[in-house]
C-alpha cells in the first residue's frame, strides 16, 4: 500500500488534517471508517496476489480437458447444423447452398484440429 492510497483512504473515511479539526472532534468514527477501508484495500491486494500466483493453474486437468470436450461436442453440433439445415430449404439452388454449408461444416470442424 502507498502512501498516496494511505492519505486517500483517510480523507474518503473524512479526517481533516488541521489542528482545529483534531481538537475539536470525536475522532473514533473516522478511524473506524479508515480501518475500514484500510482492511477492504489489504484484503483486496492480498486476494489480487494469490489469484495472481495461481492464475494458470487454478484449472485442474480434469476440468480442462471437460471443457475441451464441450467445446468440440458444441463445434461437431454447429458443424451437423449446417449440414443439414440447408436441405429443408426448397427454393433455394441446393447444390450452391449444399457447399456453401458443407464449407462452414468443414471450417467448424477444423477448429476441433488445432
């Protein structure tokens, strides 16, 4: 935490830096609202840190590889889409539609290779 953070969390929880100010106050709710603030910003940075630490390994294998799987299965289902959705559709020309949707298919699928 920097003292910049430090002075802005004091003047949010609403300390005044004069002397009148001090004298003549009851401070204790001003130090409350700064501890306040001072425990949410070290508790935020602490939480910042660890998710940084484990960013990359906060997926287990097991789960990648799940979501591998339902990422292709979503791919092959879009890809039999186009297949064969484009064969209901009597007036259009087919066999220009027929590869036009047999080229997405194929791009779709493609995705599942890399």
């Amino acid at each position: 935490m920097t003292q910049d953070e430090i002075i802005r969390m004091a003047r949010e929880a609403g300390a005044m830096f004069d002397h009148m100010t001090w004298v003549e106050r009851d401070l204790a709710p001003v130090f409350e609202r700064f501890a306040a603030l001072v425990a949410a910003h070290a508790k935020q940075e602490y939480i910042d840190s660890v998710y940084e630490q484990h960013r990359e390994t906060m997926f287990s294998n097991k789960d990648l590889g799940m979501l591998v799987d339902a990422v292709k299965a979503e791919r092959e289902a879009c890809a039999k889409v186009c297949e064969e959705g484009i064969h209901n559709a009597e007036d259009w020309d087919s066999s220009y539609w027929d590869q036009c949707c047999n080229n997405r298919a194929a791009a779709i699928r493609a995705r599942n290779e890399k």
